[in-house]
C-alpha cells in the first residue's frame, strides 16, 4: 500500500508505515485556497509568534485551534491545509485536506480535522473520516478531531488571548534564570519579586514558567517552574468512533 502526498505542486508518495522527512519552511503555501468567498463564511488569519508569519484559517473553531497550537509546548511547528491526500473511499478515490498538521518536538507528525461535532457525526461524514483515519494511520501519521465540543473553552480563551499580548515581550537570560530559581508561588508574587507585570507575564507566555489555563489568571494563581500540566492544551477525538 503506498499513500500519496502532495505538498504545493508536488506528489510525494511513501509505503505504509515509513514517515516522509518535512522539513519545515520558512515558507508555507497553503495546498488548497478559497476560491471565492463563502456567503456568511469567516475567515482571518492568526499572527503566530511560534512560525513567525500569519496562521490563515477559515473558521472561528479553525481560530480557537490556533490559540491551542501555538501555546502547547509539545508542538514546534504548525500548518493550515499543509498537503493533499488521496483516500481510498467506497471503491472511488478522494482527495483530501487536513486543516492542520502539527510537527512535534518528538519528531511526530499528526494531521487534524477541525469540524462541528453535530458535523462530524452525519453518517456521510463519519464514514469519510474514518476512511481518512485509516489511511493516514497506515501510513505512519495519526489523524485526529477536534469538535467544537473541545474548542469551546471561554476560560482557557480568555487566558490564551491575555498571554498572547505577551508573547513578544524580550526577556533576558538573567531575568529568566532569576525567576526559574526565585522563590514565590503565587503569581503576584512572581510580579513582586522581578519588579514587573508585563515579565511576569511574559514568562508565562514564552514558556519558561507554568500555570493552571483552566482557571482565571489571578494575582492569587499559582506558578510552576515545572510543566505538570499536559504538553498539547487540547482534548481531541480519534478513530473508530471519534468519541
């Protein structure tokens, strides 16, 4: 069994279980674009500080991914509609695009749907996806979903959008050591002993401090200098019931 790929203009095709070496640009072009606009469709485009370019997506569930990806420390890497797949799918052949694909630390590649849960589960849908699944999975790359049921979190959103103006602020590797070995637990604290808001956030935001994204951030919450939280921010569902 082999498992076509095609990235921009090229197929690249790999036998089941082998994993293709994607290197990851500094240059992304989407393999399918809008052609034109849908009536009542949303799209945007996310600035993502982790690939240093805009993240396009075309749905407000696409944008909520977008916060998950780029502040789960597993994940280096993302791409919106990153290839092209063919599906073998009730004796035809269809092709197929991910929403994402996601490289992580661990050298694993994953690719991700984003879809409604009421969506997910029209019989069509579920059969397709399921197919997807197998596919990809055969050829050494889980495949995921992530519904709105997962998505939809305003805390954690809250949070991540507040960090997100922090992502830039520089920070120095004597204020970084400093607050790694600084004593303090709460995050005001945090703010008192390196003398600074926009820091103490900062650290969060790039990943050197931790804290819960489940609950507000307060002066009151709690800061880890080790991640005890998951490495990826996200629940997601998988093959063969996507439950």
């Amino acid at each position: 069994m082999t498992l076509k790929k095609v990235v921009g203009d090229k197929i690249l095709t790999q036998r089941a279980h082998s994993c293709l070496n994607l290197a990851p640009k500094e240059i992304h072009h989407r393999v399918r674009e809008p052609i034109t606009r849908s009536r009542g469709k949303v799209r945007g485009q996310f600035p993502s500080h982790k690939m240093g370019r805009m993240i396009a997506w075309e749905s407000q569930l696409e944008r909520r991914a977008c916060y998950l990806f780029e502040f789960s420390s597993a994940i280096q890497k993302y791409h919106e509609q990153p290839a092209r797949f063919d599906i073998p799918y009730e004796g035809k052949i269809r092709r197929y695009t991910p929403d994402f694909e996601l490289l992580f630390y661990s050298g694993e590649i994953w690719y991700v749907e984003i879809k409604p849960f009421t969506i997910l589960f029209q019989p069509e849908n579920f059969r397709f996806y399921s197919a997807v699944s197998g596919t990809l999975n055969n050829g050494g790359y889980p495949f995921i979903v992530i519904t709105n049921n997962e998505l939809l979190n305003p805390v954690k959103e809250r949070n991540l959008t507040l960090l997100r103006t922090y992502q830039r602020v520089n920070l120095t590797p004597q204020l970084i050591l400093r607050a790694q070995q600084g004593r303090f637990i709460t995050l005001e604290q945090l703010i008192e002993d390196i003398d600074s808001l926009a820091h103490a956030y900062g650290l969060i935001a790039q990943g050197y401090l931790y804290i819960d994204l489940e609950q507000p951030i307060t002066n009151n919450s709690l800061i880890h200098k080790d991640n005890h939280n998951e490495d990826i921010l996200f629940t997601y569902r998988t093959a063969p019931d996507f439950r």
